[in-house]
C-alpha cells in the first residue's frame, strides 16, 4: 500500500525583523497579520517573502484564495532560485490550477526542483513514473527518484521504495532491502510503513520472525491518525493475540 499524496511545500522558519515576526504571525495563525507583511516586504522586492506569500494566497489563509496571484509569487520565487517554489509550480501544472492539467509542464518545474535537491520534487517525479503519468509506467525510473529522495531521509520515499523492493517492481524483489526502508519510514512516524513492518515482522520476510516487534509496530501503526491504517492494525493484532493461544492449545 503505497504512500501517494502530493502537497504543497510550506514555507520554513525565517530570521529576521518583519520577516521573523510575519513567520510568528503564520505559525500562531494569525494569517490576515502575516499576509499584510509579506505582502508589503514582497512588494518591496523582498525575495524571502515571496514564497510565504505565495502559499497564504494559494490556501486562502489570511487572503481570499487567488490561484493566479499564488502563481506569480511562485514564479518570482522560482526566478530567485527557490526550490521549494518550482515544487509547487509543478503541482500547479499537475493539479490544473490556473490552467488546464500539465504533465510536462508539471515534469518541467519539478525536474528543475529535483535538480535544486528539493526532496518533495524527487519523490513527486518517482510518483509520476510509478503512476504513468504523461506515459508508461515506468517503476525503475521512480524507484530511482524514491532512492533520491529516501537517503536523504525524506519518510514518504523510504516507504514506496520499501513497497517496490517488496513486490520486486523496477528493482529485484529483496525482503531484506524492503525491511530497512521500511523501519526507516516508520521511525519517522508513518503509520503505513508501521504497518508494513509489523508485518514484516509477523511473516519473518526480511526479518527474523518476531511477534513482540511485530506487535510493537502494529500498536504503533493503531495509534495514528490514518483511520484505514488503523483499522488494519486492529485486525491484525486481534491475528497476533490470537496467535500464541492456537499454539499452547
């Protein structure tokens, strides 16, 4: 079960007079505060706000939601070189906002974003190629972005390289491999990639046969927030409890 979702890069904590107190205002959700200074400083040819101010008109926070503008900060971001402002652009390009879906000019954006070793971009691109996006499926080309991605620590990566290892797509099939990525992930918190190994640990794929791990992982896996993942935990801790009473019987 791969981890699939795209989401906007949102901007980091930045130093710095206005600028450290319009981040305060954004992180304590003071957003209408936030997009007057940003705007202001962007205005100014503030580079650093152009991105923050990108993102408040792109989710409506503080500003009413405005694609086109979000794209033209987004630019004038990109232009200074601003990783995280290609990523976005090519989501935009993806997802149709401000013009019809696309693929290449998606691929366009994030290539250059990957390029600028934003991690998001690289596992977006490793997304594309899995999924066949703008042509065939092509699950080495994405095992190869994911690689990029996950060595860097990005969670989401670790975990669909960890699945393409499991089912031998784009690499040679190899639990072992699987297993590695896979704990990466979960130490990260990802509630799938906890599931997956407690799995792992359960059939001994990988891993020597462990219950008490594999238990381990599934309460950590029922704990999230992800209601499907908990679901499947639940039942599978229901299989695990029920494990060491079928064989005293």
């Amino acid at each position: 079960m791969k981890w699939a979702l795209l989401v906007l890069a949102l901007p980091a904590l930045m130093a710095a007079g206005d600028l450290e107190q319009a981040q305060q205002d954004y992180q304590k959700g003071r957003y209408s505060k936030a997009a007057a200074t940003f705007q202001r400083l962007a205005e100014k040819g503030k580079a650093e706000a152009y991105f923050p101010l990108a993102n408040l008109y792109a989710r409506g926070l503080g500003v009413t939601r405005d694609d086109l503008a979000a794209r033209s900060w987004l630019e004038r971001a990109a232009a200074e070189g601003d990783a995280r402002a290609m990523h976005n652009l090519g989501l935009f390009a993806l997802e149709g906002r401000c013009a019809p879906p696309d693929v290449a000019e998606a691929r366009r954006w994030l290539h250059k974003a990957a390029r600028a070793n934003s991690q998001d971009a690289q596992y977006a691109l490793g997304l594309l190629a899995e999924q066949g996006r703008g042509g065939p499926s092509d699950p080495r080309e994405a095992a190869t972005w994911y690689f990029r991605a996950a060595v860097q620590g990005h969670a989401r990566s670790q975990y669909n390289l960890a699945s393409l290892y499991m089912e031998g797509l784009g690499v040679e099939q190899d639990y072992a491999e699987a297993a590695r990525w896979c704990l990466r992930a979960a130490r990260s918190g990802l509630a799938r990639a906890q599931y997956d190994l407690g799995a792992l640990y359960a059939k001994g794929l990988g891993l020597e046969l462990d219950l008490e791990a594999a238990t381990r992982w599934m309460r950590s896996a029922a704990s999230s927030q992800e209601p499907e993942v908990v679901a499947m935990a639940e039942a599978a801790l229901d299989k695990l409890q029920a494990a060491p009473l079928a064989a005293a019987r």
